[in-house]
C-alpha cells in the first residue's frame, strides 16, 4: 500500500471509529508502563511513542512526570482525539503527524516506544529504513520497546496484512545495533473479547 493510500486507511479509521471500536484499544496500556518503570529513566529523558493513535500511554507519562514526550501517528484525526482527551495538558506533549517511513527527528531519544506500528512494516526497505531510523535516532545506551504480534498472534489487524515475530525473529532484525534485554509474550483482550497475542521486545543500544 503506497503512502497516500496508507494514510487515508488511517484516517479513515480514526474520524469514523470511537476510542474504544478499534481492537488495540487499552484503557490503562499496563504492560508498556510496567516495562518503562523497571527502566528507571530520568524524568527529564527523551521519548517517543510511535503510531500512538489514540493510545492512552501519553497520559499515563505525563502522570508519571516525564517531561519531554513526543507522539507520533500518520493520522492527523487520532492526534487531534488525543489532544482533546488530553485538555491543557496537551501543551506539554510535542504532536507529530507523520508516517514514520518519512519521520526526520531533531533530537536522539532516550527510550522508543512502538506498540503495533512496526508490524505493519512488510517489505524489506520499509522494516530496514526503520532498523536505520531506530539505530540514528536512539540515544547511546537509550532504550526501545518494540510490541509486535507475536508469531502465534493475528496475521491481520485494522484489514492489513502484518508480519509477526518471535523472540529470535526481532531480534535478529535489530541485533546490528541494539542487545535484546528481555521479551514477554503478552495476550491482548480487544474490545470484543477476542485475544491478541504480543511480544514485548525490550532492547538497549548498543
């Protein structure tokens, strides 16, 4: 699927969907928050959450103190939802509408975090262009949490095709430049009571 079209599937979904309709939807994202506290960043770190949507993890670093949060989605409509959810605090947030195919950051970020943008990356230059982006653009020693499907999880979400991984699997694709520290499998339940199997990657750069 080429950019335009990508991004208006996107949209699509984001203008015509409530927060709670599509299958990744968590009110608390307790896995995420479990991983990012055993980290133990400073408040003041870089991060970044990747193909956010609608994702309720912004609200819960801000909770937590942090300080310099940038989201990143290709839909303007799941920004704009998130902004409103968020009120005056979205002022402490920096908003990037982007595909993260053509993401170009300012800064190197202390922890990178994608729950389900990365497996939707399925030919070879786009999964390597990500590879490249990760190992410019994460701190020295700065950390990424990469949430795919895992290989026993769905060969589709939101209608598209994702390519699902093992532990050895991701590891592979990143293992250049970053250490995987740990993986969990983790089981989804969407809002339809169907289950989502996941891996949480967990990786340091090297």
């Amino acid at each position: 699927m080429d950019f335009d079209k990508l991004e208006e599937h996107w949209e699509n979904v984001h203008s015509k969907k409530k927060e709670n309709e599509v299958s990744w939807y968590q009110i608390l994202p307790h896995k995420s928050i479990e991983i990012i506290k055993s980290l133990n960043l400073n408040l003041d770190s870089n991060i970044i959450d990747i193909g956010a949507g609608e994702s309720r993890l912004v609200d819960n670093l801000l909770n937590m103190g942090f300080k310099n949060i940038d989201v990143l989605d290709i839909s303007k409509s799941a920004i704009d939802k998130a902004k409103k959810r968020l009120g005056h605090k979205s002022s402490l947030v920096n908003w990037i509408v982007c595909d993260v195919n053509h993401f170009v950051p300012t800064k190197k970020y202390d922890l990178w975090h994608d729950r389900a943008a990365f497996h939707f990356l399925k030919q070879l230059d786009q999964i390597n262009n990500y590879i490249s982006l990760t190992s410019h653009s994460i701190s020295e020693n700065g950390n990424m949490i990469l949430a795919t499907f895992s290989s026993g999880g769905p060969q589709k979400c939101s209608g598209l095709e994702v390519v699902r991984y093992s532990k050895d699997s991701i590891k592979n694709e990143f293992e250049e430049h970053f250490k995987l520290i740990n993986h969990q499998i983790s089981n989804h339940t969407t809002p339809f009571n169907t289950n989502q199997e996941f891996i949480f990657a967990s990786f340091v750069k090297k």
